[in-house]
C-alpha cells in the first residue's frame, strides 16, 4: 500500500454499515447506499454422508456414522427470507450490535460483492462501522477477514456515532442512537467516542413492534409474517354473478 493516496475521485472505497435491522453498502462520496439487505438470513441445515456424494440423507441415518457432516445454505434478501421454504430458520450473524456468527456473516459478504456491487473485493478499499463498544477482538477479526480473504488493498474501521457526527458537520456532540434491537447515548468530542461515558439501552424498534403485536393478540387480530406460515393449501374461487 506504500505510494497509494485513496480517498480521491479515482478510487471508489466501499462502506459497509452493519445494523441489526438491515445491512447497508454502497461507495464513499454517493447520497444514497446501493444495497439495503435485510440482516436476518434465512439458514437451512442440511445433512450430507461423509463421502459427499449425497445431499439429502435419511432421517434415521441422520445420528449413525454415515452422517455427521452438517452444510448450511443461506437465502438472503426480502423476497428469499419471506418466501416459506421446508426447514428454513430466521437468524441473524449480529448480537448485541456485534458479529457472532462469522461464518454467516461472510456469506453475507459474499453476497453484497456478487449481488449487490457486482465488484471485486480486491479493487475497492473499505471503510466498516462498527458499534462504540466493540471489542478488540472481534475488530481484529473482521480486519483478519477483510485482508486475508477479501484482499482489501486499504481498511478501516471507524465507530458509527462518530460517523453520525461527521456526516452532520460536527466533530463534537452527544449522538443518540435508536435502532432495532437497543437505544443508545454516545458522547463524540473531537472526532473520539468517550466510551467510558456510553449509555446504552436494550429498548428499540423490535421491542416497540412486539408490544403492537401484544395489544393485537389482546383484540383478537393475529398477525403472522409469511416466513412463519408453515405450509399452504391451494384452493378455487369461484364468482358468482347475479
């Protein structure tokens, strides 16, 4: 990387904003992202025999010897997560605005670079945001990822409150936070998070949804999503005319 300037007109750096609602991409200096991904994937467990020579294997073979390798493939998007499928469960690779589940969480990758940028990774830098309390660990294995797998010629990662701040024209202020899964109160001075003074709440946009849902059941309105209907049944209507 010595000798390379990135951040002109030249050069088109990704930025990727992890969020547990949605997952959003798109190029540095554009007003609005390129992809808007749903952060809840679909996962289907499948179980194949040792030698791989057969995707499906029979239930009672399932806890023999014959089959303990275990794939999972992965649908992604609003139209792949809400259409039933046999066996599909709803999981995110995000917990507590941090990534878990790494092996889903480069899937998704996968998916943005092939099916939303239509890019090589190996072109574009990358600018990640990151919550405010992330953890080192989990920052040098996302730096791990991005170089060793995806050939990122630059990275960096840069708190989103900063970034929230940044984006209003201030390098100072107190950024208030509220997204799906929690509520948070992030004092910027300076262009720095002052992590020792963030309050953070577990009361956000889920729970406001599951607490409109609870006065429906209390009314009699069921509400169900369509990736939780377990099967449907095909049936003729027939008009009548008087």
């Amino acid at each position: 990387m010595s000798g390379g300037v990135y951040g002109g007109d030249e050069v088109g750096a990704l930025v990727f904003d992890v969020g547990h609602h949605s997952f959003r991409v798109g190029y540095a200096g554009e007003e609005f992202p390129k992809a808007d991904v749903p952060s809840h994937v679909g996962v289907v467990e499948k179980v194949i025999a040792e030698n791989g020579d057969s995707m499906e294997v029979d239930e009672n073979k399932r806890n023999s010897s014959e089959a303990q390798k275990k794939i999972k493939k992965y649908s992604f998007g609003t139209a792949n997560i809400s259409a039933p499928r046999p066996d599909m469960e709803i999981e995110t690779f995000l917990k507590d605005g941090m990534v878990e589940d790494w092996d889903m969480f480069e899937a998704m990758l996968d998916h943005m670079y092939a099916n939303c940028l239509f890019s090589e990774s190996k072109y574009h830098p990358v600018l990640f945001s990151e919550p405010a309390w992330n953890t080192k660990s989990k920052r040098e294995k996302l730096i791990e990822v991005m170089f060793e797998k995806y050939n990122a010629p630059a990275f960096f990662v840069c708190k989103n409150a900063v970034l929230a701040a940044f984006a209003n024209g201030r390098s100072s202020g107190l950024v208030l936070d509220s997204g799906s899964t929690y509520t948070s109160a992030v004092p910027v001075y300076d262009g720095y998070c002052l992590t020792q003074a963030i309050v953070k709440s577990p009361l956000g946009g889920n729970m406001v949804s599951e607490q409109c849902k609870l006065m429906l059941q209390e009314q009699g309105i069921e509400v169900v999503p369509t990736y939780k209907i377990a099967s449907k049944v095909v049936f003729r209507i027939t008009l009548v005319r008087k």
